[in-house]
C-alpha cells in the first residue's frame, strides 16, 4: 500500500514535469477516490513536480515552454482538489474579511489561489483580486469591503519589493493597524517580512491560515 502510494505520488510530480495537464486531472481525481488528504496530495505530489521544473529552469536546463506547461498542469490539478480543500472546513462564524492578491507585475497565481481557498475553507471571508496587483486596487478594495487583512503573494525578487510599497502606502494614509498585511510566497521570507514591517509571514497556506486567524484575534478558533 505505501509503495503504491509512492508511486502514486510520483506519477503526480512526474506528469507535472511532463506538463500533462489530462493527466494532472486524473490522478487528482484518483486521489479523491481512494481519500487521500487534498494537502497532501498537493505536497507530497504535484508541488515536488513542480519545484523540480522550478529548479532546472533555474539552473537553464529547462525552458519557458516547459515552465508554463508545469504552470498549467499544476493549476489543472489544483482546481479538482479545491472543492476538497473547501470541504475540509466546518460552518462557523465568519472570522474575518481578507483581500489577497499577487502583487504588480508579478503573475503567479498557484500558491496564492491555495491560499485562498485555504482561508475561505477556514471561514474567512476572501476577496481574490487575482495576480498582478497595483497598490491603489489591492488598498482600494480592502477599503471597500472593509478588510481586515490584506495578503500579498509575490513569487519573484524583483516583485518583492512591491509588498513593501503596499506597505508604505498604508501607513501614509494611516491606515495600520486597522488593516493588517500578510506576506508569502517563495522568495519571502521571515527576515523579509519583518524589514518592510509586514504584520505576519506565512511559508505555507496551512501556516497562513493560522496567522490570519492571529491577526484577527481568533488564534483560537
Ligand atoms: Co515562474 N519563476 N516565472 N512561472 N515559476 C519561479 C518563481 C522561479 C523561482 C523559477 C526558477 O527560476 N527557479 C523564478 C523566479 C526567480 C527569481 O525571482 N529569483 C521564475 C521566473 C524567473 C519566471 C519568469 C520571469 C520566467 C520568464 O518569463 N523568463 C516568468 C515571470 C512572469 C511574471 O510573473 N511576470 C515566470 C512565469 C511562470 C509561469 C507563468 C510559466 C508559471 C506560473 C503559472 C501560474 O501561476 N498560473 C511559473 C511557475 C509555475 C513557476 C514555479 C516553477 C512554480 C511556482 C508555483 O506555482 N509553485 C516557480 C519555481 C518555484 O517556486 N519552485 C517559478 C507551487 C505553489 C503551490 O507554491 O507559489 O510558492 P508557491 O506558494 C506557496 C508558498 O509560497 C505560500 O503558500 C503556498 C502554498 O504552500 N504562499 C503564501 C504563497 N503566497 C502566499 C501568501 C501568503 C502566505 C503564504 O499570505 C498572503
């Protein structure tokens, strides 16, 4: 049974890395049948195809086209297990208002959409604005709809600096500590988020999930 498992786990990093979005379905599908956990399905298969690719584009032994066909199959992917991911949540009191986005210029989607889902499943209330974010609209919206939270993806080092932006445009307009900022993404780290004074950094959507939680005051919920 593990050995079967392993291998299911590897055929789901390995159709990633081969950009086989039929096949990324598939085996999400799979992994729905047999009751695997949808994050784990995540973790421990399609993100290690996908870091890999990650790392040999990194390293020019892969290339773009290879790069946005691992995009598309994990996306693929990612979009059959959200219905799981969603259900994992009970009803319960609604624990907060939260506009996430990925900031300008930067259009990586992936991790931010989990991360949403992640929170809506946890009771919040999330207002995705989608990828490639300017200041004025992620603020904007987050007045609107009177935020609590902001969360800022950013998947590249020289998008980073965006989050800081945002950042600097709040505090101008005094608008902290009513509106706290949450930061993530591959490149963020703690040292990152505590240098642009970000209220809280998350490595992961789990993780995320129980800062927003802090941040809202219902760490214990
Ligand atoms: Co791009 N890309 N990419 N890419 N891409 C990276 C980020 C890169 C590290 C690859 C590499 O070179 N090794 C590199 C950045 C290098 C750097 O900045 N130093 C890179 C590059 C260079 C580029 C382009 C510039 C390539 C080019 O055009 N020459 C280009 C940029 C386009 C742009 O944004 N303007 C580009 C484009 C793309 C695609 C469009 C092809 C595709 C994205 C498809 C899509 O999103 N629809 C893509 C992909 C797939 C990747 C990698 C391989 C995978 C990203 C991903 O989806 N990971 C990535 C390499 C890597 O990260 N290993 C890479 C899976 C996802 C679940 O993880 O997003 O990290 P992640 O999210 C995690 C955590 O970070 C955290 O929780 C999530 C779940 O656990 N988290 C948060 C994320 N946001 C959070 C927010 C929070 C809290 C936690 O609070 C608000």
């Amino acid at each position: 049974m593990t050995e079967d498992l392993d291998k299911l786990y590897k055929d789901m990093a390995q159709c990633i890395i081969e950009g086989e979005s039929e096949v990324a379905i598939e085996l999400a599908k799979k992994s729905i049948e047999i009751g695997l956990h949808p994050l784990d399905t995540i973790t421990k298969g399609f993100v290690v195809g996908v870091n890999y690719i990650g790392d040999q584009f990194g390293a020019g032994e892969a290339f773009l086209p290879e790069l946005v066909m691992a995009g598309e199959a994990m996306k693929a992917a990612v979009a059959v297990l959200e219905p799981e991911l969603l259900k994992l949540g009970e009803a319960r009191e609604m624990m907060g208002k939260v506009v996430l986005a990925t900031v300008e210029g930067d259009i990586h989607e992936i991790g931010k959409t989990l991360v949403g889902t992640m929170l809506s499943a946890s009771g919040f209330e999330v207002t995705d604005l989608g990828v490639d974010q300017p200041a004025d609209k992620i603020i904007g919206k987050a007045l609107e709809i009177d935020a609590q939270i902001i969360g800022m993806s950013a998947l590249l080092t020289t998008t980073m600096v965006r989050q800081r932006e945002v950042i600097e445009e709040l505090d101008k307009e005094g608008l902290r500590p009513r509106i706290k900022v949450m930061v993530g993404g591959a490149p963020i780290t703690r040292d990152w988020a505590t240098k642009i004074k970000a209220d809280g950094y998350s490595e992961d959507a789990v993780g995320a999930v129980k800062l927003a939680k802090e941040l809202v005051g219902k760490a214990d919920q």
